[in-house]
C-alpha cells in the first residue's frame, strides 16, 4: 500500500534536497507543510516532526486529467517525512492502490510507471 525508505540524512537535508532531485526526474516540489509548526500554531502540539511535500510530474498528471479528471482528487502526490527510532521515514501511498479507488485500465500503465519515478525521488532523497 505504501512505498517507504528509511534514511540517515537530517530532516532539513531530506527537504532542501526534494527540489533538484526532483527536477533531474521531471517532476517538481509544488509544496511543503510542516505539521508539526502547523499543529503548534493551532495550539494541538505533536512531539515528532512531520512533513508532507507536495510533488508533481506534468507529464504523468496531463495525461491522467485528459484521461479522467476525477483523479485530480488523488493529485499532487504527497511524500511524509517524518522521525522515528533516531531515522527518518519518507513514505507515499503507491499510485497503483490509489487508482483502485477510481478504476480506469487506460490508467494502470501510468499508475506503475509514476509509482515507479516517486520511488526512485524517495530512494534518491533518502540518500
């Protein structure tokens, strides 16, 4: 269901990195939400960090919306990092679980090739 890496890079490492590694795939950071300092400010505190970026490839979300634009609900993907046990965990719910919730075969082979590029973004990012 998920595609997870565990890294030995610092949180700010992992994050200033997304941007470029991005870029050398032909994807692209869209954004970054920091839950914990988010959480703090509405007065819920969380212990551990937390942060969800937001990636895209043009490519792949051109033809998916061409295709069924009801998969705009699932867009753009998202990458946690978070901490546990002195690591961090990088991890995304794989495109092909996602694309069971909304069906379309003409979808599947696009589904397992950008599952494919957000895994290598992870591994390259988990260094």
């Amino acid at each position: 269901m998920l595609i997870q890496y565990q890294s030995d890079r610092n949180l700010d490492e992992i994050i200033m990195s997304a941007p470029s590694l991005a870029q050398e795939r032909k994807w692209g950071v869209l954004g970054e939400h920091d839950l914990k300092a988010k959480l703090q400010e509405k007065g819920h505190p969380i212990d551990r960090e937390v942060r969800v970026l937001e990636v895209c490839s043009p490519a792949f979300a051109q033809k998916a919306l061409e295709t069924q634009v009801e998969i705009s609900v699932f867009m753009p993907c998202r990458i946690s990092i978070w901490e546990e046990n002195g690591k961090r965990v990088l991890a995304t719910v794989k495109p092909t679980v996602l694309l069971q919730m909304a069906p379309n075969e003409s979808l599947s082979a696009l589904a397992v090739q950008a599952e494919q590029e957000l895994s290598d973004l992870m591994k390259a990012m988990a260094g």
